[in-house]
C-alpha cells in the first residue's frame, strides 16, 4: 500500500488474524493513512471501494480535526517498528 507520496510506514499482522495485517503510513504532506489489508496487502473490500482504509490529515492540509488522533497513529507507527525490531514474525514480507 506504500507509494511515492509514503515517507514513513509500519504493517503487522493481527495476533489472531494471520491473514489480515494493520498498515500504518504517513504521506510527504504529513497525513497519516490506517489501513486493514488483506494477506495479498490489499485494503478490505478491494481497490475500487477501499473500506479499510481511514486518513487522518494534518491542519495545513485542510483536514486536521483530530490532531491528537494523528499523533497517536504516528506513535502507534514508531511501536509498530519496534515491535518488528524485536519480533519480525509479526510482519508480512510483500
């Protein structure tokens, strides 16, 4: 799911849902993207009608309304890293 707007990103997969991996990137305009993909990387319910997939834009990008949300995403991307340091099993290889 990364692309050439990603300048940071985090995925692993769920304890009990081997087939399903939690995405975490941050766009080159700050935004923060939360994605739910599929075991082939693709967000539940296809490319066409992305229903897993949720962004949480910055201030200057128009959006912004839940700040504190974003700043938790962005920390929850950092522990998803550590995580995978500590427990590559965890993190799909695509």
């Amino acid at each position: 799911m990364s692309g050439k707007w990603t300048i940071d990103e985090a995925e692993r997969t769920g304890d009990m849902h081997p087939g399903k991996s939690l995405h975490v990137c941050q766009t080159a305009d700050g935004d923060i993207i939360l994605s739910i993909l599929d075991h082939d990387g693709m967000p539940i319910g296809g490319v066409q009608e992305p229903n897993g997939i949720i962004e949480f834009s910055t201030v200057s990008g128009g959006g912004g309304k839940s700040g504190r949300t974003r700043a938790a995403l962005v920390a929850l991307m950092h522990a998803m890293k550590e995580d995978a340091s500590e427990d590559p099993e965890g993190t799909p290889v695509r």
